[in-house]
C-alpha cells in the first residue's frame, strides 16, 4: 500500500468511527424521548409496586397475584380537567411465563371512565392480567378495557375473597393508590395501546416487536430490568 493510500485510510477510520456515533445518537432522538426517561419510568414502577405491597395486609391478594400472566403499572395517571375530558399516564407492561418475569414492554392509558375518589386528580394504576389473552391484543394494537376484556374492581387484602368475583374469574383486576389509599377502582372505557417510541428507546432500536420485547426474544436490556424482575419475583412467587 502506497503512503498517499496510507495516510486516507488513517483519516477515513476516525470519519466512519463519527458516522456510527452519529447514526446512533440519531437513532435515539428519532424516538422523541431518552432512555434515561424510560429507565426513571420503571424505577416509579418499581416504587408503585413495593409501596403497595408493603401496605400491611391490604395488598393484592396472594390468591390473585399468584395466578397472574401479566401486570401493569402505570403510575401517576393524571385525570384531565372538566371540559377536556379522558385520562392519561405512561407505564410498563411485563409478563411472566413458568414463574419467569420477562421485559417490560411501555404503554399509555387514555380516556375511559375511572372511578376516582373524590379530590383525587392523580393516581398510580395498577392492572393484574389473569391471562393471555388479553396481553396479546395489547400487542396487537388498540385495547379497550371492560370491551375488550371484561375489568373489575380488584379485592383488597392479602388473604382476600373477591366479594363479587368469588373465583377470581374476571380476565382483569384494576387498583389504584393515591394520597396513601390503596383500593380496588374501576376502569371502564380505558384504552391501552403500546410506546413503540418508549420501546425504541429503552431498547435502542426499533426492530423489536411488542411480543419480542414481552417474550425476551434475544433482548438485551438496561440492568434496571434485573432489579424489575427480582422486585415482582418477591411479591408474586408463593
């Protein structure tokens, strides 16, 4: 190789090098939001979960949490003011496949009719899928609760009967906790559609499907999901 040849590959090396570093920053920022929001996103979920759980003996029930296929959180769901109408928030929806929390997938609530306590304009939402059936509509695209799946009120207590669903036969159970209460609340109406923006995010790259990210196909994800799992492994393993 000549000298003159020498010399452009030397300059070219650190030129691709930029390229690549480029081309990924411009990854990201086609998502319209940061990895670091994603990860502050499920350390609240994380604090959802562990708030309510160590809430003494009116947690979700063992019965309940035991038999579960999916939960989602999705905390500080903002009721909107009178005359815009329809709620929103941002969460994560994770499943859990032969006692095996997977990765969680990001979705968004909106509108529907919440039963919200009174003076209450922001509450963490928590949703217990039973099974999966419902999980793999959400994939499939817009998920209308109490529609497309029938939605209750979940039973409070860890020891708890459900009052009006005696054998837990309801596809969902829906809670909610805010100002320091925690109760079952219904949700009717309530459309949950998945953050393929968020996905992107967090995952660094848009190729990954709904279902992939749930069934941990060859997914690498950011060490904030060990601690996700380990946490939902302690509160749903009995």
């Amino acid at each position: 190789m000549s000298i003159s040849r020498k010399k452009t590959s030397i300059v070219l090396i650190p030129v691709f090098s930029l390229i690549m570093v480029l081309s990924s920053v411009s990854g990201r920022a086609e998502t319209g939001v940061s990895e670091k929001a994603e990860v502050e996103k499920i350390e609240k979920a994380i604090e959802v979960i562990e708030e309510i759980m160590e809430i003494s003996e009116e947690g979700i029930p063992e019965a309940l949490l035991s038999e579960a296929y999916g939960i989602a959180v999705l905390p500080g769901v903002i009721k909107a003011a009178y005359g815009i109408g329809g709620r929103y928030g941002k969460g994560i929806l994770t499943v859990q496949d032969k006692r095996n929390w997977g990765n969680p997938s990001f979705i968004t609530i909106t509108g529907g009719s919440i039963g919200w306590q009174i003076g209450v304009q922001k509450a963490d939402i928590i949703l217990v899928f039973k099974s999966r059936k419902s999980i793999d509509n959400i994939t499939q695209g817009k998920f209308t609760l109490g529609v497309d799946a029938s939605i209750v009120a979940g039973p409070v207590g860890r020891s708890a009967e459900a009052s009006t669903d005696i054998d837990l036969e309801a596809e969902i159970y829906s809670y909610s906790k805010s100002k320091g209460l925690f109760a079952g609340i219904s949700i009717k109406g309530a459309s949950l559609q998945i953050d393929y923006e968020a996905n992107a995010s967090f995952y660094g790259t848009k190729m990954y499907s709904p279902h992939d990210i749930l069934m941990e196909k060859d997914i690498k994800a950011p060490d904030i999901v060990k601690k996700l799992k380990k946490t939902l492994t302690k509160y749903t393993d009995f």
